[in-house]
C-alpha cells in the first residue's frame, strides 16, 4: 500500500490535508488491531482541521476521521433534520444541502441519531435535538451531546421535563413533536411538518398573546399560553404563530376542560438544564469516559459500521468506522470502537446511529464506503461549518 497525503486551498487560503485516492488506493496505514497509524509520510495538520482515512488490511478496516482544533473559533457545530425545516429523512449530503447560507460553509459531516420508523412520525430523532437554537424533539433519557455557550462540551444522559400546568394547578408531563398515545399529551410544532397527523384526541391551538414572536421554541423556558381554539379531532394544522397540545382520549376525559381563552403553562426543561444551547444531538451508548473504554456484554460484541465523535482538551474528532464489507472493512465491536478512540487520543467519546445509516461526509463528498453501497436516509446529521 502506498501513502499520499496532499493539502488543498480553500476560500480565505485555508489549507486542508485530504487524502489523495489515486488508482492504487493510497490510505494511511493503520496498526495492528485498531491502534492509530504512525504514518511513513506524515500529515502536514494546517490550521483547524485534518480528514484521514486509516486502514488495517489484515483485519480490514477502514476508519475515517476528522480532527478539529478546539481553541480555533473559525467553525461551529449545527445539526440539521432529514427533510430540512421539518422532520423527516435524508441523506447527510442532502441535509448539509438545506443549511441556510448564513450559518456558513459546510466542511464534514457525521450522521447523527437513531429515529422513529413509524410511517407517520419517521425520522423523529430518538432524542434530545437542538437545531439553530429551536428544539425540535424531546429527550428521553439516553446520551446527548452539546456545547454550552463558552463551547466547553458535554455529553451525559439527558432527561426531559417537558410539561404543562393546567389552570386547576393540575401538571401533566408533554412530549414534542412525537406519537401521541391514548394517555399522553404532546406539544406539536411547525418542526414536525404540515400537521399533527394524530388520530382522535382533543387538540388545543396555543399562541402567546403578550410576544407574536415567541417562537421558534427553546429549551429551559416557561410560556404562558393563551388557548385560542379547541378541537375534538386530530391531524389538526401547524404553522405560524400557534403549537398544537393534542390531548389522548383518556387523557382528556381525567383533565378539567378548558375553554378558549385560557392560559396555559408551559415548560421545556431538561435534566440537566440546558437553557440557552445553540445545538444538541442524541445518540449513545456513551464509548469513553474519563480516557477509559466503557465495558459492556451481549450483542454490542458484533462487528457492525460505526458512527462517533470524541474529544480531549486539545481537539474533537468525528469517526466512522465502514463495515459489513468483506473486502473493505468488517466493522468494530463496541469494545473495539471504545478502544480505537482512546488510542487515538480521545477523553470522552459517543456513538452514534450505526450500520447502513454510518456516514462521513468532508470536503464537498462522502468518504466513507456505505455498507449499502449508497447513502442510507437518515434523521438528523452533526455538520461542522466554517463561519463566514
């Protein structure tokens, strides 16, 4: 195998170290059993950021990473949901596609959480996700990832309580933007599309008399909202400046029965607090704590593609590892995967959706091999841009 790493300019004179795929496939090498390469011609690092593509013949493997500098405040992270402005699902490459213009230039990209595959809710993230300040889904206890606002980050279990106070002084937790049961109640916002698509029900249109522009939503707040009109039916409309609280069957018939007119009390809290975040993203299980490899039994010892970001004081990387390809890349086990990213430097790390949903996008391309040959749809992706 030979090794070719070159640099390449991009706006402003930024050099960015690519690996070069020439004919004979030029890769970094890799050590034995997942330890990170020492290159026979080193990358040249410039400025903020550094993609690389490590193989291990003999095992094989192919692992992509992105290396970002952490003190460089030349980029951000913002998440983006698979249908754009709405829920849903898409590419990563379609995704970084819909960003809006002013929030910069997109450079990588790593897909992001699991999701609801139901045909009325798909691609509703499984977690907590924060997008350009709105919060388009409720946690629900597994690991999330974040920056608070002096871009130290974070990644622990993430709790939600998201709830409703009714004027009795009667509270009733509420979900987001998700499938309303018989016995529960979610709040619906224009994130999750056209509709509520709920069946049944009692549905409630709440706006904020005292602020027109009170939305989009944001995590940690208390609203006090008017109820504007009452429905005894579901799939009612979204937009403007009105959510939806749908009410189960059940659920409603133990609640006093509000008029319209009525104020409500609203809040989006989370544990821990996470008021006044820009961006956050679900996935999990957590990989690395603390510079040591998480333990774990059972079906997490297959070999499977693997998505995850990782960061030390110094720098954040986004790996992928290819897999279920016989003659490209097998895949990590958990354990595996935990080990690779403290090798490579990593003090706390996650994971992310895996599989054939595994994708690393950089430079303007996916990088990686899809286990299915192709880019599979996925809920919401983690991109990095560079600030205009």
């Amino acid at each position: 195998m030979c090794s070719t790493v070159k640099s390449y300019p991009t706006c402003r004179g930024l050099l960015i170290p690519i690996l070069a795929l020439t004919a004979c496939v030029c890769f970094r090498p890799l050590a034995a059993h997942g330890e990170p390469a020492t290159n026979k011609e080193p990358a040249r690092t410039e400025r903020w950021f550094q993609y690389t593509n490590e193989v291990n013949d003999g095992i094989p493997w192919s692992i992509h990473v992105v290396k970002l500098e952490r003190a460089s405040s030349d980029y951000e992270f913002v998440t983006t949901s698979g249908a754009g402005k709405t829920l849903g699902m898409g590419t990563v490459s379609q995704q970084i596609k819909t960003l809006p213009h002013e929030l910069g230039q997109p450079v990588a990209a790593i897909n992001g959480d699991f999701y609801d595959r139901s045909e009325e809710y798909q691609g509703r993230p499984r977690d907590l996700q924060v997008r350009q300040g709105e919060v388009i889904s409720s946690p629900s206890g597994h690991t999330c990832f974040w920056l608070d606002s002096e871009r130290n980050p974070h990644m622990t279990n993430v709790y939600s309580r998201f709830r409703v106070t009714w004027p009795d002084g009667k509270e009733i937790p509420i979900g987001l933007n998700e499938a309303r049961e018989d016995g529960t109640a979610v709040l619906y916002t224009a994130a999750v599309g056209a509709s509520t698509r709920t069946k049944g029900g009692r549905e409630l249109f709440l706006d904020c008399p005292t602020d027109p522009a009170w939305l989009p939503l944001r995590l940690g707040e208390e609203y006090g909202l008017r109820v504007r009109e009452i429905r005894d039916s579901g799939n009612s409309p979204l937009g403007g400046d009105r959510v939806v609280l749908s009410l189960g069957p059940s659920l409603a018939a133990r609640l006093a029965k509000v008029n319209a007119g009525a104020t409500l009390r609203v809040f989006t809290e989370t544990l821990p607090a996470l008021k006044g975040i820009d961006f956050a993203i679900g996935g999990g299980p957590s990989l690395v704590e603390h510079s040591k490899a998480m333990q774990w039994t059972g079906f997490i010892h297959m070999r499977h593609p693997r998505s995850a970001i990782g960061w030390n004081k110094d720098y954040f990387f986004l790996v992928v590892v290819d897999g279920r390809q016989s003659n490209v890349s097998v895949g990590m086990t958990f354990p595996e995967l935990a080990n690779y990213l403290v090798k490579l430097g990593c003090e706390q790390a996650m994971n992310f959706d895996g599989g054939g949903s595994t994708t690393l996008w950089a430079l303007g391309t996916v990088r990686n091999s899809p286990s299915e040959g192709d880019e599979r749809p996925s809920a919401n992706a983690l991109v990095v841009v560079r600030k205009r």
